[in-house]
C-alpha cells in the first residue's frame, strides 16, 4: 500500500475538513464523516427553531471531494449534515448511521443505500483489496432525560482498517456528539487500545445552559479512560453554540499528562497515522 504522500507501508490519511468533517484515506478506499459545508457566516438547524451561525470555513466544498466509499453519519444534526452535503452529495454513496437518521435519508431525501446501525452493530466497506470496519458505539448527546428526548440519536464509531479477509491494522474511534458517561467505558473493554481518537468537543450548549457536547474537561476525562495512542479533537470553535474553546481541552490533557497524544492538526490540516504503534503521527 502507498499512502497519499507517496510513502511505502500502512498509514491513514486525515483532513480536517471543519467542524466534525474529515475525509479518511485507507489505501484505495476513502471515507467521509459528518459532512457539513456550510460557509462561514450561513446558519445550521438544530431543530425547533434553534439556529446557530457558522464561524469558520470549510477546507472543501462538496464539488472538492474524491470519490467517496462510504459516509458515517454520527448523527442528523444540521452542522453535521447540512443542506450543502444534501443537496450535493451522490445519493448511491452508503451512509453508516444511526437507524433514526438512515430512515430520514432514505426516505425523506433519496439516499437509498443508508444503513442503521444499533449499537455494538458493524459493516464493512472494502476497495481494492482493503477494508474498513465500522462499528456503531454508545453515545449521549444530553444529560438529563427529556432533553435527550428531544434531541437526534447520535452514536460514536469504531473503524477498523485493513486488508480484506485479514485482522484490523489501525483503529479510529469517532466520538459523535457525546458527552462523557459511564457508559463510554465499555468501548476501551472492547475496543481496548485504539489507534487514534477523533474527539467531538466545542462544549455546545443549548438555552437554558444545557451541554450537549464535551468541553475540555469531559474530553480529557475520556482520554484518560480510553487512552488512545494519539488523539485529534475536531468540533471546536465552528459555531456560536459552541462555548468550549481548544485551548481549554488542550489545558486538561496536560494537566492529566496526555499532552503528548494530541495531534496538532488545525481546521484545513491533514495527518498521517501510521499503523506501527511506535511510530508518530505527522502533520502537514
């Protein structure tokens, strides 16, 4: 396998699209999360009204992207799948998400190969001799009970890489939009050691103060218990309703010693990770 910088051996490639967007390179076989690519300035629906204005820019438009094998979908949130990704998006391309989102897609919107994934449930998409694992995790996208009544269901995701009919190389864990619970534990005991961490933060809160995603401490917390080898915290400073900035999250990993696993891979940035545990991920 060659790895897009044109290097010999086993890495995934990342770019940070924004928000919680990343185009994942494994090989031939490329997929994308959380497809948001609103312009600075337009306004996301949350639902019920609740509009929240977009603040950054995303490194690529839809027309931008490669061919696309597989998108997963953390949730239906509209800073997460936006009218831009609906609208311009090929409606063949499979939609790994939860089974409330892939019943929207398919039906309201025409995204005929969409697949609801329960939890600990798993597909697998391959190219070209690779494959890529995914897994749908435990996620909680609010506190209190009601509140989570109102809100779209939202999973996390474990992607597991590597050759088609052999063991998983590298193993990315996708937090969705989650706040830190007792319930996450039980990913590290069954996933334990994974590869890299992409961490939803931004301490989103709705009126009345309510949190629905991690601030810098919940995030930290949960590198703590899950302790990837390394870590990319995406879903930070990208809309008004989020109150939680980098910087804070990048305070408490330190404090807890985990500053060393950070990525430092900013909005626009790209990262390889390569699947020997001893070597360190690169950004460019």
């Amino acid at each position: 396998m060659t790895t897009t910088d044109g290097r010999t051996g086993e890495a995934l490639d990342l770019h940070f699209v924004g928000n919680a967007t990343v185009l994942l390179t494994y090989g031939p076989l490329t997929l994308l999360t959380d497809p948001n690519f609103l312009h600075r300035g337009e306004y996301a629906h949350l639902g019920y009204g609740l509009l929240s204005r977009r603040l950054t820019e995303p490194a690529l438009a839809p027309q931008d992207l490669p061919r696309i094998d597989g998108i997963v979908l953390s949730h239906l949130h509209g800073d997460h799948w936006d009218r831009r990704a609906r609208r311009s998006l090929d409606r063949m391309i499979p939609v790994l998400s939860t089974p409330h989102a892939a019943r929207r897609l398919k039906v309201l919107h025409g995204f005929r190969r969409t697949a609801g994934l329960r939890t600990w449930q798993a597909l697998t998409l391959d190219r070209g001799g690779v494959r890529a694992t995914v897994t749908a995790l435990p996620g909680r996208h609010a506190g209190h009970p009601v509140l989570r009544g109102l809100l779209p269901p939202v999973m996390g995701t474990m992607i597991e890489f590597g050759p088609v009919g052999g063991p998983a190389r590298l193993r990315l864990y996708v937090s969705g939009d989650t706040l830190l619970y007792d319930g996450l534990e039980e990913i590290g005991r069954r996933f334990p050691a994974a590869d890299l961490a992409v961490l939803h933060l931004g301490g989103t809160r709705l009126p009345g103060g309510f949190l629905v995603t991690m601030n810098g401490a919940q995030g930290a917390e949960l590198v703590r218990r899950l302790r990837p080898r390394a870590v990319l915290p995406v879903h930070y400073e990208d809309y008004t309703v989020m109150r939680s900035p980098l910087s804070a999250f990048l305070t408490e990993a330190g404090r807890l010693g985990l500053g060393d696993r950070i990525v430092p891979c900013p909005h626009g940035g790209r990262a390889c990770l390569p699947a020997d545990p001893k070597a360190t991920p690169t950004v460019r």
